[in-house]
C-alpha cells in the first residue's frame, strides 16, 4: 500500500499558474484547472518564456510566435483566457532577483491565494531518475520564493512607488505539478481530463516534432498512462498530483 494523497484545499478563489515553458502546464496540470474553473475559480497562466528553444526544427523566433499561440489556445480550452508572456530566454533563464522580481509584480498585481508552478526539484520520478531541466528548477524555486517577495513592501518597493500595485501577502499555497514528492491530489472528472486532453493537443506543432502520433491519440495516451500510475494513491479516483507548500 503507497502513502495516499491528501485532497486539495478548496477555500480560494484565485490561482496563477507560473512555470517556464508553453506546454508545461499541459503535461498534467491542466486536468486540475479544468476542474477548478469548471467550479467558477479563477486561474491566469504566466509563462517565464515564450518556448523559442523547444522545437528542433524551427528557428527560434517562428518557434516563439507559433508555441505563444498554442499555448493561448490550449489555456482556453480549460477556460483560462489570461495568459502572460515574460519573454525571459528559453533554455537559460537565470535564477536571481530579476526574475524574482519580474514574479512579483504579477503576484502583486493578480492576487491569487493559490500559486501553481511545475516541478523544481532535481529529477522527475518515472520510475527512473530522469534529470531535470534547469529551467525548470530555476522558476520552480523562483515561485517560492516570490510568494513571500510579494508581501513585503520593503522588497521591490519600485513596483509599489509607481503606483497601482500594492503589496500582497495573501498566497497561501504554492501547489508543485510533476514533483516526485507529491503530498497532494486534485481529484478531477472525466470530463476535466478531457477538457486537458483538448488542451495538451493544441500544442500541434510541439507534439508533431517530438511524436509520430496525432496531437489527440498522443495526448490521451499520455493522460492514460499519467492516470495509472496517480490514481492507485488517491482510492483509485483519476486525480493530478502536487506537492503542496503552506504560507
Ligand atoms: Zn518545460
């Protein structure tokens, strides 16, 4: 018997997703928003990067064009229709306090009480110990971390001297998609996880490069085999699995 996941909290009403890549999101996470705006929360993406160094075969600045795009797309289709650009470098994005900052200032001006970002630890658990990529550590800690940044008007006062933004220290969570030390689960529907199916598939050009697949059949064959390894730790239920930190 595995240790079982603990349900999610269900007492907020704003979330940002914030991770590095287009598609990051939709490699799992995407089930959970479904849910979550499916019950009238509200969910905004931020992306670190606009993915210009993920596909082989294309130049970087037609990559970035095309994959803001499907990203835009793949966002709607679980009903997020704010999805942010920072246009930090895929691939080399620096951990520091601009990226921090660059964070902050949307925390701040978002105001979520949940924070979602993608896994930041070293590697990925399936069933090997696959390596992960440095952008994804690098934003992943950036997240927490600028969970706290947001909160303290002494840190970045630039951003509140402007005017407009005010400090907020009402992130209560920040939830960690695709850790290997999962302590929780959304538990989602069958039509949530065809709602992130739809939404993984926008990435068209990103699944054509890497699978011979159509976007759909490549999709659901990856939530399928997701489900069967997540939900033997959640009595069975379909479910998308986050390490959960506390504020
Ligand atoms: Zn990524």
């Amino acid at each position: 018997m595995t240790d079982q996941f603990t349900p999610m909290p269900t007492d907020w009403e704003r979330a940002l997703a914030i991770v590095a890549h287009p598609d990051d999101l939709e490699y799992g996470a995407a089930a959970a928003v479904a849910e979550w705006t499916d019950a009238g929360r509200d969910v905004a993406y931020l992306l670190v990067t606009r993915g210009e160094a993920g596909i082989d075969t294309l130049e970087p600045e037609e990559s970035a064009r095309v994959r803001e795009g499907e990203q835009i797309a793949s966002a709607a289709v679980v009903g997020v229709d704010s999805v942010t650009f920072l246009g930090h470098r895929d691939g080399v994005i620096e951990e520091g306090t601009a990226l921090r900052r660059d964070l902050a200032a949307v925390i701040r001006s978002h105001r979520p009480e949940l924070l979602i970002t993608l896994n930041h630890r070293e590697t990925w658990d399936w069933g090997t110990r696959a390596w992960n990529t440095p952008d994804h550590r690098v934003v992943g800690r950036a997240v927490l971390d600028a969970a706290g940044d947001a909160g303290n008007r002494w840190i970045f006062p630039e951003q509140l001297a402007a005017g407009g933004a005010r400090p907020w220290d009402g992130v209560r969570w920040v939830a960690v998609a695709g850790s290997p030390e999962a302590t929780h689960a959304q538990g989602v529907s069958e039509r949530s996880v065809e709602r992130a199916v739809a939404s993984l598939a926008e990435h068209r050009a990103y699944i054509a490069a890497l699978s011979d697949l159509e976007p759909v059949a490549y999709a659901r064959e990856l939530h399928a085999s997701m489900a069967e390894m997540t939900a033997p730790r959640f009595g069975g239920a379909p479910c998308v699995p986050f390490e959960l930190f506390t504020r």
